[in-house]
C-alpha cells in the first residue's frame, strides 16, 4: 500500500483532504437543513453547531469502518 509523502500533495494526501471537505460539506448541509425546521434557529451558534455536525458526522463514518470480530 503507497504512503503519504511529507510536504507533497500526493493521491493519497488529495484524497484525505477531499474527505475532509466532504465531512465538512455533509455537516453543514445537516445544519441546513435542521435549520429548515419550523422553530429551530441557531442563530450565533451557527457556526459551533456546524463545526459539532462534521464532527458527529466524521465519529459515525470512524464507528462503522473496520472489520468485524
């Protein structure tokens, strides 16, 4: 399996940045859309309830990768 390479945008290290964006994209589009409920505002807190979604979002993908026993 090929490696990262240090201070280089190599496949591999495209490819975990593009996760990430992902994950970020994915838990500001469920911030959207919570928002889009009638009666939920998060008002200031918008960008701390995005920033908490990727990171559910990021927690779920990590839970369910793996092997199973």
């Amino acid at each position: 399996m090929p490696e990262q390479i240090k201070n280089k945008f190599d496949v591999i290290t495209l490819q975990k940045v593009g996760k990430g964006v992902l994950i970020a994209g994915a838990g500001a589009i469920l911030t959207f859309l919570a928002e889009a409920i009638p009666g939920i505002d998060f008002g200031s807190w918008t960008p701390a309830v995005v920033a908490f979604s990727s990171i559910l979002i990021n927690t779920i993908r990590e839970y369910l990768k793996g092997k199973s026993l």
